[in-house]
C-alpha cells in the first residue's frame, strides 16, 4: 500500500494522527507549485490532508518546505469553484504569524512502540547465538532509522550486510516489511537502497540516502551488519505471526524519521575518544572486509540511535551504546571472511588529501578544532579540491567534521 492511499488510524503515525484529529491550523507545509506564499499543512510529509482548505502568509518570512508549524489566522474566507455540474469550495486561511513546533514533542509522548520491540522484530527471522541476533536487531533497527540531513550532507546511513545469500534474503524480507514501498523507489526524498551490487549511488537533491549492500568491498559504509547465523526462519511463518504489526512497525518508523536528533558540541572530545578507540581496533584486527567509514560512523550512529528511541538529542550513553554495538558486530566476523583490500589500499591518503592534512597539521597542529573557512585559509588547494580532500580526510579518519560539519577536528595520523 503506498503511503498516500493509507485511510485507517491503525495505518497512521502517532504524529499524523494528533495533526489530523487534535490539531487545528498546525501540518508540516507543503507549498503550492513555486509558491512561498501559499501552502498547504498536511499530517506529514508521507500524507496529504483531504481537508478543502489552503493558507496564504500575510507578511513576514515562510516556513521551510515540510517544516512542521503552527499557523494564527488573521482571518479566512471560502472560495466556491463550479462548472459543468461540478462544486466545490475551499477555505483560504489569511496567515499572520506561525511558529515551529519540534515533531519529538508529539511523538515521544505518544510513542506508538517501545523502541526495544523494533529491535526484537529485525532479529525475528533469524536463528543464533543470542548475542549476535541482539546486534543484528540492533544494527538492522539503526539502519531503518536512519539519520537526519546536516549542513554539508544529506541524511542517511550505510549498512554493510556480510553473509551468504539465504541470510541476505531474510535480512531484506524483514527490511521490505518494515520500510514503506515509497521509501524504496529512488524518486523518494528519504531513500532505502537495499542491493546485492556494490555501486556509486548519486544522492541528488533527496533528503535522505540509505544505503545497504551484500558483501561490499568499495562503498564507505558506517553500520557492520555481519549475519554469522546458523539458520533462518520461514517468511512465510514470520508473516503469518506479524502481519498485524506491519502496519504498527511502518507507522513507528515514520515518527521516527520526523526527528531531526543533534549532537551537543559537549559530546566532540567522547566522539573523538571513540573515533580513536574504533580506528585502533580496525587497525588491530588487520582490516575488514568492507570499507569502514572511520570518521563518520560514530556520530552517524549515534543520532540513527537517538532517533530510533525519539529524541531530540544524542547522549554520551548513547555514543557508548553504538561503539559497543560495532565492537561487538565486528568480532563476529567469521574467520572465513577475507579482507578484499589491505587497509594501505583503503586509508593511505592521495596527493590532495595528503597536501591538506600537511597544511592542516602545519597551521593548527593535531588533536584540535577550528573552522571549515579557518581550514580553506590555511591550505594551498582550489576550493573543489578543499571539499573533496576533506571529505575524503574524514572518511579515512584523519579528521571529524562536527558542529553540523562547520567544524574539524584533527586528528592523529591513522
């Protein structure tokens, strides 16, 4: 069923439902073609209201497009269209003011499931030692979860799925039953891309980009989902048992990518002791067999994780609850598992990047903070140069870019 043709409550978010029913002048807005005048406010951005009625700011600046907010209306009046037999009316609301309300206000009280019972579901279909199914519950839950979009990037998360084939299939039938259809067609502004090829993937103008891939070897992926099992159950079963809940687990998910969760400048130096202690165990364990997203992983799977339990902000328990998740999933990397590329192949850094990390050591020296525009006075490199280097610098974990990525920290040399 796709999301716009959703008609029952049970189908619903908890924030939907609350807009629909509870709330007057209060949606996420949609505006009118190119309009930045005239918008609509739906239940959210997945739903379209059926409501007949249209709002017009006065003055003052717009709301961001799917921006949740509260409207006060100056006044209204009620538009009557006909022709050939056909009437109808629309109301115009003559907006004077609004203001943003948090989504998390909405759905954390009224939280349609304990984020627990979404990890017990993802581990469902499979059969195992218990603590390698709680880190494949909890690693499938962060990837669903996603991240919200920062300053620099789109949202999103990478999942690297290590595994035989008949594993794959049950990791995709749990995702495909949690996951609206609309969110896996690639027009989708919050995009899941679960595939059985390792490719380059253009994330364009949407949102969110989440990708998951079999066995990859190239992609930068921040999530390790290894499903060293010894069996799968039966889908069939599996949805004989659940099928009730989809509609549930759909619903939750939704709520949970309406939070836009942040991490407080207080969290940098644990985030960096982590980076480190994540970096090191890489090293010590000679590589793995994907390539490891060093200097993001750990805040991208902190907020993932903030966001699964509805937040509004990542915690230092929450840092030290996905460190210890990836320290877990990595060591169950079976021995059989070949490392594809040595890590001097994946970490050593190219010309460019090797001239802005010497610019950068030499200006500002290591194991500190400065800015994005500090950081392009400092280095000789063209300013396409300078983004790509960085980039790249951070995916290697020579440095984090924190502060909504207006912020690096240098680090060490890996």
């Amino acid at each position: 069923m796709k999301l716009d043709d959703r008609i029952y409550g049970s189908q619903m978010s908890t924030i939907e439902r609350e807009l629909l029913f509870n709330r007057e002048n209060t949606g996420f807005v949609r505006f009118d073609g190119n309009s930045r005048r005239t918008f609509y406010l739906e239940p959210s951005p997945f739903l379209v209201s059926d409501k007949n009625e249209v709002f017009y700011l006065i003055s003052g600046k717009a709301p961001g497009k799917n921006e949740l907010v509260k409207v006060e209306v100056a006044d209204s009046e009620i538009i009557h269209k006909g022709g050939k037999g056909r009437f109808s009316k629309t109301k115009v609301n003559f907006v004077k003011s609004w203001e943003s309300i948090d989504p998390n206000s909405i759905s954390k009280a009224r939280s349609l499931m304990d984020f627990e019972e979404v990890i017990d579901y993802l581990k469902m279909p499979y059969i195992g030692d218990k603590g390698v199914l709680d880190c494949i519950g909890m690693g499938s839950a962060l990837y669903i979860s996603s991240t919200p979009p920062r300053t620099r990037q789109v949202g999103g998360i990478n999942a690297a799925v290590l595994g035989k084939q008949k594993n794959w299939n049950a990791y995709t039938g749990s995702m495909n039953a949690v996951i609206p259809s609309d969110f896996r067609r690639a027009s989708s502004d919050y995009y899941y891309k679960l595939s059985e090829q390792d490719r380059e993937f253009e994330t364009g103008t949407r949102r969110e980009v989440s990708l998951s891939y079999l066995n990859p070897a190239v992609t930068p992926m921040q999530l390790p989902l290894i499903l060293d099992i010894e069996d799968v159950k039966s889908r069939s079963k599996i949805n004989a048992y659940c099928k009730e809940d989809y509609s549930v687990l759909n619903a939750h998910l939704l709520d949970t990518l309406l939070m836009n969760p942040s991490i407080p400048a207080s969290l940098d130096p644990y985030i960096t002791e982590k980076t480190y202690e994540l970096r090191n165990d890489l090293m010590d364990m000679g590589g793995l067999p994907y390539n490891q997203d060093l200097g993001s992983a750990i805040s991208l799977m902190g907020l993932a994780y903030s966001r699964l339990q509805h937040k509004t902000e990542c915690s230092k328990d929450d840092v030290k609850e996905v460190f210890d998740f990836w320290v877990d999933m990595t060591h169950n990397v079976s021995r059989e598992l070949s490392t594809p590329v040595t890590l001097t192949e994946l970490y050593s850094l190219r010309r460019t990047e090797k001239t802005l990390y010497t610019d950068l050591c030499a200006a500002f020296g290591t194991d500190v903070a400065v800015s994005v525009e500090e950081a392009k006075k400092a280095t000789s490199l063209k300013e396409s140069q300078f983004e790509a280097a960085l980039e790249k610098l951070n995916l290697k974990g020579y440095v984090l870019l924190m502060g909504n990525y207006q912020t690096i920290r240098i680090l060490c040399k890996v």
